[in-house]
C-alpha cells in the first residue's frame, strides 16, 4: 500500500490588506495545491503584533507577498524564502535592498522589477496573471459611454477632478465610488465635474454583487492608481470587456497596448482624451480578448511557479547575527524610507553572509557608497554568458530582459559592473558576440573600459565575435565596461528602443 507523501510546510507572510481584501486569494489557493499553507497577515505599521518567529523546524519554506524587506530575517534563520514584491511598493528601493536577499529566489508580476532584480544579481521568476474572462460581452455594453471610478489614492493626483480633465463631458454615464485608502480630506463635489454626465457615487458595498452589478453596466474603467503590483481592479475589467484607461506605468502597461486595448495616459501634460461609443467597442473586445489569450498562459505557469518555490535552497548564512536583523530591519523600515536606507548602508558588511557570491567594494571613492551599484559582483571566470541567470548580476545600466542566448541594450548605453578576480585581473584583451536590429546603416559600437576608449566596431545582424585590445587601464576590483551605441530602432509592438544584443563577452 503507498503511503501518501506529507505535503510541505509553507509560511505565506501577506499583507493585511491583501489578506483582508482577498485580492491575493488566487496565490494562495495555487500555493496550496501542493503546500501546507499557515498564513501569517502583517500590519506594516505594527509588526509587534504579527507572529513572525517561526523557526526553519517549523517550515518548510517561506513566500513573503509584498513584504519584501522581511526576507533577510527569514534567510538569517537558515529558511528557504521565496519573495513575491509589488511593483507599486518597491519600484524605488535602492540596490542594497535587492542584495540583501539575494539568497531568496524572487517570484515577479512586472517585467520592470524583474530586469531590476536579476541587475542587481538575484533570481527572479517572471510570470504574468490572466483572471478568467468573460465569455461573452453583449453588444448593449457599448450603446452609450458608461464609465466607473474608484477614487482610492486622491493624494496621487488620480482623483475625479483629474478624471473629468481626461473625458470631460463625453460619457453619458459614470459612476464614482469614493471610498479612499486613506483618511483624507473630502474633495469638490463630484456631480458638478462631468457637466452633463450623469454622475452617481457610492461610499461602500454591502455586498460584491453591487459592485459587480456596476461593473457589468460600465464599459470604461478608469485605473484609480499611477502603478500596480498586479492590478485585479483593471485586470478584470478588462477581462469583463471595458476599456481601461490608465497611467502609463507597471503593471499598467504590460497588458494595456495604447489606443487598442485601452488607453495610458502621463499624468503631466495630458490632454482630454477623444472617445467614441465604436472605439470603446473596439478597444473593449480587444482587452478580453487579451485576457482569454494570456489566461491559459497563467495556468501552465502555475506548476513552473510552484516547481521554483519548491526547489528554493536553504540559505547559507554563516554567523550571521539573526536577533540583530529580527529587529532592526523592521525598526529601520517603519521608521521610512530614508532610516531604511541609511540602514542598509550601514550594515553593508552583512552581505559578506547575505550575499556571499558578491564582491563587498564600495563602489564610490573613499569606501563610501554612493547611488551606482552598491557591490561589484566578483568575476572569477573569463567569459560572461549573457541570457544566463548568472551573468545578471553584472548587468547595470541600460539592459533589458534575458533572452535565450542573448540580453538587448535597451537605449543606446548600456554598462556592466564587476571585480576581476585572481588572473583576470591581468587579460589584455576583450572579445565581444553581438547583433544590432534591422538598422538603415551599419551599427557603430564604442566600448570603454574604466573610463578609457578601448575601440569602436561595426556590429551587423549575424551574431559574431570581435576581439580588441583593453587600454592600459585594464580591469580591476573597480571594473566598468561602458558601451555607447550609434543608432537605435522601436520595433512594432515594442516599447523598448534598441540598439545591439550582446551573447558573450570574454577576457584574454
């Protein structure tokens, strides 16, 4: 007879927020299709009151969800952790931040902080979720212009005054609900923003169905936030048919193409947008049919997710001082930004245990860290394979997302960071495998190394190799290679402007 298999022992560490509101819920049932899943919600402003002390005894593995500034504490206590950020929450934290969990694995819903976690050297999973679409929107949801608004974040800017400067009079309907994330202030009286629109607001459901019921009236969905860590709110609308109308900014715009599936607008310098009963149809129909094609891309994602938190590594911690982080990380955190900062910076010395396959150098004069990159990651071997995960880490300025074999420069510059290591220390030549995009002249290609020019070369669309010499400067435990690119090109369908697509560079 088989014995059934126990299942592992997950620690999933929400936000309260999230927890309470459900917006995480499908996380957690995926998770459990195959953890044992003890859920701990954390109030930032009271983390006191939260039971984080679990041991590595007690669990199996961690999943922090948004939190991502407790992970150095689990990875103290020797637990395989796994990190799930937002992008709305940690889009600005500096490097440092990054480093200090590099011995988690990442799990990334935006393509930006997925590129911004592999540069700063850690492994990150990117995947993208897709809720269930509607399958069928009657043509009736389009007779009229009907729009909804969740006033959440007033202090954004986002707010109704903002909303009627982008439509104006144009909707026949729209719906307000004012219940904000904050206890703000109340604004104008909504009803006289819209001129003759039909306005209606609301300050709380009873019930989902309410809202539901609202929704389902609407084909325009105005975005209530300038950013997303995932966005439920417009991801369902769009799966629900209506057109979003968003800030142009993550995760906004991984999903939304401009004009065709909704509409992404900056915040500064935004004029009143030109809608019609046919373009909200149309943009409508495309944003479902977005979702009903990525949906089933989520779903086989799921198993990859899970098969990447199982494999998580326990940590190699060494002495690292476990009571000290357990303390001061969330002292240094709730006291703001820049304590947390400041923190960071401080105690740079941890990433000798936090981050032991990184190069503890500062990287401005005088062991003083400045804003560039807080480590430069050790280069040991002679060749960096790029597309790799273990090229990330040297990758600092410029680069977009790995690809099978290959990362783009993204701009016309891009640079790399790390310190050479025993006998690289003495190469005296560098040879680079490249490609540029279809270009209406051949690509020119400066390479500088430490601040002095090495060579320039014409790199063509076949991927080949071009040797030169270093200049006298060599490298060293302070290396930079800076390449400057002539042209660059947006292809259809891209927002990234590029330039040339590095395979390998190696040291003689």
């Amino acid at each position: 007879m088989n014995k059934k298999i126990a299942k592992k022992r997950l620690v999933y560490v929400g936000h309260h927020f999230h927890l309470k509101t459900r917006s995480t819920q499908f996380l957690v049932e995926a998770l459990s299709t195959r953890f044992s899943v003890t859920t701990v919600a954390v109030d930032p402003e009271n983390l006191a009151a939260s039971n984080l002390s679990f041991t590595r005894a007690e669990c199996d593995v961690v999943v922090v969800l948004q939190l991502d500034f407790l992970a150095p504490i689990f990875i103290a206590r020797g637990i395989p952790t796994v990190v799930v950020p937002m992008f709305d929450g940690s889009e600005h934290m500096p490097e440092l931040h990054w480093q200090f969990s590099q011995q988690a694995r990442f799990v990334s819903f935006s393509r930006h902080l997925h590129v911004k976690i592999q540069r700063a050297g850690g492994q990150s999973l990117l995947v993208k979720y897709f809720p269930e679409p509607e399958a069928y929107v009657s043509a009736r949801k389009y007779r009229e212009l009907s729009g909804f608004f969740w006033e959440r974040r007033p202090d954004s800017g986002v707010d109704a005054s903002f909303i009627a400067k982008l439509v104006g009079s144009q909707l026949d309907r729209m719906h307000i609900h004012q219940a904000r994330d904050l206890p703000l202030p109340p604004g104008p009286n909504v009803k006289t923003l819209f001129g003759d629109t039909e306005v209606t607001t609301s300050t709380w459901f009873e019930n989902r169905s309410e809202l539901s019921e609202l929704m389902a009236r609407a084909n325009i969905y105005f975005a209530p936030r300038l950013s997303e860590g995932i966005g439920m709110g417009f991801l369902e609308a769009m799966a629900q048919g209506m057109a979003v109308i968003a800030h142009d900014a993550s995760t906004h715009n991984e999903y939304i193409a401009n004009w065709s599936s909704g509409v992404l607008y900056s915040l500064h310098g935004t004029h009143e947008l030109v809608l019609s009963t046919q373009k909200v149809a149309e943009m409508g129909e495309a944003a479902r049919q977005c979702i009903a094609e990525g949906r089933p891309i989520w779903l086989r994602q799921i198993d990859q997710m899970l098969d990447w938190i199982d494999g998580c590594p326990e940590p190699d911690v060494g002495d690292l001082p476990a009571d000290f982080l357990d303390t001061e990380i969330s002292r240094a955190y709730t006291a703001g930004f820049g304590a947390y900062r400041r923190f960071l910076r401080r105690n740079i010395h941890l990433l000798k245990s936090l981050a032991p396959k990184m190069e503890t150098v500062a990287s401005g004069k005088g062991g003083v860290i400045d804003d560039g990159p807080a480590l430069m990651p050790a280069l040991r071997e002679s060749t960096i394979a790029f597309g790799s995960a273990g090229a990330r880490q040297y990758l600092a300025k410029g680069w977009s997302h790995d690809e099978p074999g290959f990362v783009w420069v993204d701009g016309p510059y891009a640079t790399l960071n790390f310190s050479a290591v025993g006998d690289l220390a003495a190469a005296r030549s560098l040879t680079i495998r490249c490609h540029a995009p279809p270009l209406p002249h051949p690509q020119r290609l400066a390479i500088v190394v430490n601040g002095a020019f090495a060579d320039a070369i014409e790199v063509g669309s076949e991927s080949i190799e071009h040797t030169i010499a270093l200049p006298e400067v060599g490298l060293g435990a302070l290396t930079e290679i800076a390449l400057f690119a002539e042209q660059t090109c947006k292809l259809p369908g891209e927002a990234r402007r590029l330039s040339v697509a590095v395979s390998s560079i190696s040291f003689h």
